[in-house]
C-alpha cells in the first residue's frame, strides 16, 4: 500500500482483497479436484477385493461417494427426491 496515493487507497484494497479471494477459491477448486481424483482411483483400486461390484458398478460408486453420496444429477440440483 505504500506505493499507491492516499486517495487511492480504497481502490488499491479492493484489489488486493478480490487477488487474495481469487487466489483462496482457485486453490480450493485445485485441491478439490485433486481430492476427487485421487478418491476416484483409490475407490476403483479397492473395492473389488471388497466383494460384489462389478467394475462398472465400482466407477458408478466412486463417482457417487466423490459427489457426496447424492443420488440426483449435480447438473440438476432442483430434482433430488
């Protein structure tokens, strides 16, 4: 803040404040995603010695647990049951 005039100082902390949100929401979709991966490949590489799935049935349920076990559409929200 010291480089920017003092009647520009609001303008200089919005700035700073929209960079650290951003910074703060790019690395929680960065993470995010590597989370979901890394459950998807571990769920596929261990639930067959678990018994009963099938591996379709194994991809199905990886991808249901990395959605938080929600049984609708993520591209619908509005038509959970």
């Amino acid at each position: 803040m010291w480089a920017v005039p003092p009647e520009r100082g609001g303008m200089a902390s919005g700035v700073g404040g929209t960079t650290r949100f951003a910074g703060l929401l790019f690395g929680i979709v960065g993470l995010g995603s590597i989370l979901t991966f890394h459950l998807h490949g571990y769920f596929l590489a261990n639930l067959n010695p678990l018994g009963g799935l099938k591996p379709g049935e194994a991809g199905a349920f990886a991808e249901r647990v990395a959605a938080g076990g929600r049984p609708w559409s993520s591209s619908q929200p509005w038509s959970a049951p």
